[in-house]
C-alpha cells in the first residue's frame, strides 16, 4: 500500500517535469532555422513553373500553371512501351475529349491490339487491329498516326457510345468477338490497360 502511494505521489511531479523539459526542447528546435531553407526562399523567383492537372489544382513551390497532366500521362506510359504514337498523346487526348471518350480507352486498344503500333501490318498506321481478321495479315489503311487516331476515336464514339455501348464487356463483344469465348480477354486486357496508364 505504501508502494503504491509513493508511486502516486511521485508520478505527478515527474510528468510535470517531462513535459516542461519536452516544452522547452521544442521551443529551442522551432527557432532553428536549416541553412538550405533561407537557400530556397532566395531562390525562388528562379524556379520553374511545374503543371498541375486541372482537376487537382495542387500547388507546387510558388506558382500555379493551369495544365492537364493526361497527355504527359499518356506520352510517358507509350514512351515506356517504346510505342511509334507516344509523340501523338496530346491528339489522343483531344481526340478523346472531342468523341467523349475514356481518354486512355484508344491507348489501352492499341495496347492489346498491337502493343500500341509495335506489332501492325507494315505502313498501315492500324495499331487497333480494325478489320483485320482472324487468320489475315491486313486490314484497314491509315495514311498517317494523326489520320489513324482521329478515325478510331470517332469509329468508337459512332459505333459503340452513340448507341449507347459504353460497358467494356458490350464493346468487346463486338469489337473482338472470339473473346467472349476466352472468358472476355480482350475486355480484361483493355481493362488492365486503362487502369495502369493513371
């Protein structure tokens, strides 16, 4: 019993104690100021603008610039997958915004159709597989990237969104049929895709 009262007894003192000298270290540490902060504070009139996607308006170091960040999204994942199109994500995006289309919906097609234009009919510009058929080397002709990817969007806007196929399972249904019948791999492929370009 005397034990415990002691320990009572003594336990108030020694926090109080504690929490003062606590209370004066930090008091110590806040006036401290790093030698490299007063470096950057002088520097800052010299420091770039970096964008920020409009749609997050984050502020980085001390200006804002109003930007959209899917392109440079777009451009770095297509330049990682050594894809011909990556100097074009900013025509994909446009192109999307334009057909009100999933801006990486045209990217993550060419992905599983030809690993976005690594592996397409020579010259052809058809990354997206479109009219190439089971057992043939060919299909439809683009003149150029630009041609390609304005066509595309606008075939997936008329063909699928305007009548109202916007599930990625309806589309490949139509899109690459024999699919279904391999449990929706193209669906699940254009899926993966899509999700690893944000």
């Amino acid at each position: 019993m005397i034990r415990k009262s002691i320990l009572v007894l003594l336990w108030f003192p020694i926090t109080l104690v504690l929490i003062l000298i606590n209370l004066s270290l930090l008091a110590s540490t806040s006036s401290y100021e790093h030698p490299g902060i007063s470096a950057i504070q002088n520097g800052v009139d010299a420091l770039q603008p970096i964008a920020a996607s409009g749609a997050t308006e984050q502020i980085l170091g001390t200006h804002i610039v109003a930007g959209d960040a899917r392109a440079l999204l777009l451009q770095s994942f297509l330049e990682r997958q050594n894809s011909p199109i990556a100097p074009y994500a900013e025509l994909l995006v446009r192109e999307a915004d334009a057909n009100n289309l999933d801006w990486r919906l045209v990217v993550a097609i060419a992905m599983c159709e030809s690993g976005a234009g690594r592996r397409m009919p020579k010259d052809s510009y058809n990354a997206w597989g479109i009219s190439i058929f089971t057992g043939q080397n060919n299909g439809k002709d683009f003149s150029d990237w630009p041609h390609a990817i304005g066509w595309v969007s606008r075939y997936l806007r008329e063909k699928f969104f305007a009548h109202g196929i916007t599930d990625l399972r309806d589309i490949g249904a139509i899109y690459a049929p024999p699919s279904v019948e391999n449990g929706f791999s193209w669906t699940n492929c254009v899926q993966q895709f899509q999700d690893s370009i944000l």
